[in-house]
C-alpha cells in the first residue's frame, strides 16, 4: 500500500482549514497531518511532525507565510511549500517563490486541481496558478534588474551597479553551459509548459524532456521549476523582454544528445 502524502494545513482562518481538511482527508493518497493558525506555528508543527507537504497562507499574523516558508525550507529540505493567496494577485506571490515555495494557488482553486497540486509539488514539481502566473510577470518584470538599468531615473550606486553585473554574469555563465536542445525547454519551462506540453512541443518522449529538466536544474544549480522561471525572466530570457534582451548563449560546445543524463522532474 502507497505511503500517503502527508500534508500540514497553515492558514489564520479556522473555516479554511476545516474546508482544506474536509477535501484532502477524503483523498485515499493524502493525509492531514497537522493545522496551524500562524506561521509562528507553522513552523513549530513542521519540525515536529516533517510534514510532506505544508499549505501556506501568505497573510498571517505574527510570523506571515513567506517568512515560515523561508525557515522550513531552509531546515525542511524534503518538506514542499504550496503558498495559497485569496487574491489573483497578491503582493507576496513572488516573495513566496522566492522563500522556496514550490507552488502557488489561489484559495478558490478546484478540490480536484488542490489535490493534483499537491501531488504534484511533491513528486517535485511546481505549479503556479495560471492566472496569477501573467500577472506576476506583468508586476515583478519591470523591477528585475537589467544590465545598465536605472532606478527611479538616476544611475544605480557604483557597488549596486557590480552586484547586479556579477550576479547576471554568473547566471549567464551557467546558462552557457546549456544545450541547444536544454535551452529550448528552458524557455519553455519560462513559459510554463508542463513535461507533457514540453514533449509535444519538441517531439520528444516526456522521459526525455525530464531528463532534460533535471539536466537543466542541475546545471543552473536551481531547485525546482519555480526557480528556473524567476531565473529566466530576470535575465530576460522569458517574459516580455525576452525578444530585446536575450542572454547570448551560443559559445556552447556541450553534446545536444536526447537521451543520456539523470532524469528528474
């Protein structure tokens, strides 16, 4: 018999949290393990019981979700985030990916897709709700550092200026090391394709394209898909900069074969 997935249920809101626990308890694959009413909690719970997976809220009082989900992360590394927001645009959601949360979903997403969601973040993957993913991109783009960019229409500080250039010089540096054929499921990891829709797309079996991913996650030293779209629309190879400000990759001599390398998610 499968080991069920077990899950901790974090949210301020009593009536939530019942629901959550209602549709997730009547799933033969998943089980509750635990509720907390704070991040504070939440964090607590989490080290006690390793959960598989912890729900988050964003807004909570005390300790909010993006910072426990910092902190479980960062101690829990087998223990996945799925931060959940009320509003299609919250101005946490890319904070919360950026703790380490390998998902985000609004509150009114379907039983079925919660649980797909769930299994699916802790296989690995990551999934971001699709209506809050275009506008995070509209929201969070504008912001993201350019090489010769200005702040508020004055040059950037001298050392900000050498930050921002060294940081996208080692981005870009390990985005060279990518194949041609790792560069084209890249960009479409960015846009958010799924392995399936990636395997279509490229007329290759969905063995290969995780194959590809896990290749592609390795190489940029990332964690999960959700890093590798932060990554692709900073340096503006995804999103929409990415026709005037391509990363040059083309000093790249790795093998472009299919069907070698460790598979992953």
């Amino acid at each position: 018999m499968t080991t069920p997935i077990r899950i901790l249920i974090a949210d301020d809101q009593e009536l939530i949290r019942y629901g959550f626990r209602l549709i997730l308890d009547a799933h033969p694959a998943l089980e509750v393990v635990g509720e907390a009413p704070d991040g504070g909690t939440a964090i607590t719970t989490a080290r006690e019981l390793t959960p598989d997976v912890v729900l988050m809220d964003i807004r909570m009082p005390g300790v909010d979700g993006i910072a426990a989900t910092t902190i479980i992360t960062a101690e829990l590394p087998s223990t996945r985030v799925l931060a959940l927001t009320t509003f299609d645009l919250d101005e946490y959601a890319f904070g919360a990916l950026r703790a380490g949360a390998s998902g985000f979903l609004l509150k009114d997403t379907k039983p079925a897709d919660l649980v797909d969601a769930i299994q699916a973040v802790h296989r690995g993957d990551a999934v971001v709700a699709p209506r809050i993913t275009a506008r995070l991109i509209e929201v969070a783009a504008p912001h993201l550092p350019r090489e010769g960019a200005e702040h508020d229409g004055e040059q950037c500080a001298a050392g900000d200026a050498r930050a921002v250039a060294g940081a996208e010089e080692r981005a870009s540096a390990r985005l060279a090391a990518l194949t041609e054929r790792e560069r084209d499921v890249f960009a479409l990891i960015a846009g958010g394709a799924t392995n399936a829709e990636i395997g279509a797309e490229l007329w290759v079996s969905e063995s290969t394209v995780k194959t590809h991913v896990g290749r592609i996650l390795q190489k940029l030293e990332l964690r999960d898909r959700v890093q590798a779209v932060i990554l692709a629309y900073e340096l503006g190879v995804a999103g929409r900069d990415a026709g005037t400000a391509p990363i040059d990759l083309d000093n790249n001599s790795d093998n472009d074969d299919d069907t070698q390398g460790p598979s992953a998610p």
